[in-house]
C-alpha cells in the first residue's frame, strides 16, 4: 500500500513563510505526478500546485508568485514553500499523489496538515 505523510504545517502570522514536506512510502516503483491542494470547511478541495515527473510545474493562479512545489532528488517526496501568507490562506494543505507505479487515475491522499495565518 501507498502512504502519503504531510508535516510543515503550524501557526504563523501573515506575511510569514512555511514549508510543507510530504513524503511516500510503500511499494512504489514510481510517481509521476505530485501535488498540493487545500481545503477550508464549506469549500471543496482545490488545487494549490502540482508537479510532474519530468519537472514541470503547474500553479493556481491566486498562489502563482507566493508558491514554489519542488521534488526531492529520492522522487517520492514534495515540498511547498509558501511566503507572503495570508489569513485567507487557512486550510489544510493535502499531499496527493497520481500516477504510481504507471496507474493514472488512482490517486492517493495524505490526512493533511493544518495552516493558520494569524492577522
């Protein structure tokens, strides 16, 4: 089985920068895409950022600028710098990962961890 593991997430006041890491686990041979999505209660999940395999990266608009997704060099991890927070940034932030092992379309979610920007 596949496991997916989120932690960075905290308190901190707006204007401040956090680093989200998610790591993976398991039988995985490997990954081709990993992201991050968030989700405040009333709202659906959305997405925040993405990257592929290859390198290539994909932002939300409203985050594109304030956000940098990497991967790092073992393939099955991925960060999520953030600066410039905002009190409307408060979620919890979700690592998702597809493609696993050649397998598009079944997907894979951490349990979250929780942001709070404090104004």
């Amino acid at each position: 089985q596949v496991q997916l593991v989120e932690s960075g997430g905290g308190l901190v006041q707006a204007g401040g920068s956090l680093r989200l890491s998610c790591a993976a686990s398991g039988s995985i041979f490997s990954i081709n895409r990993m992201g991050w999505y968030r989700q405040v209660p009333g709202k659906q999940r959305e997405l925040v950022a993405v990257i592929f395999s290859g390198g290539s990266t994909a932002y939300a608009a409203s985050w594109k600028g304030r956000c940098t997704i990497s991967r790092g060099n073992a393939k099955n991890s991925v960060y999520l710098q953030m600066n410039s927070l905002k009190p409307e940034d408060t979620a919890v932030y979700y690592c998702n990962a597809d493609g696993v092992n050649g397998i598009r379309g079944l997907g894979y979610w951490g349990q979250g961890t929780q942001v709070t920007v404090s104004s």
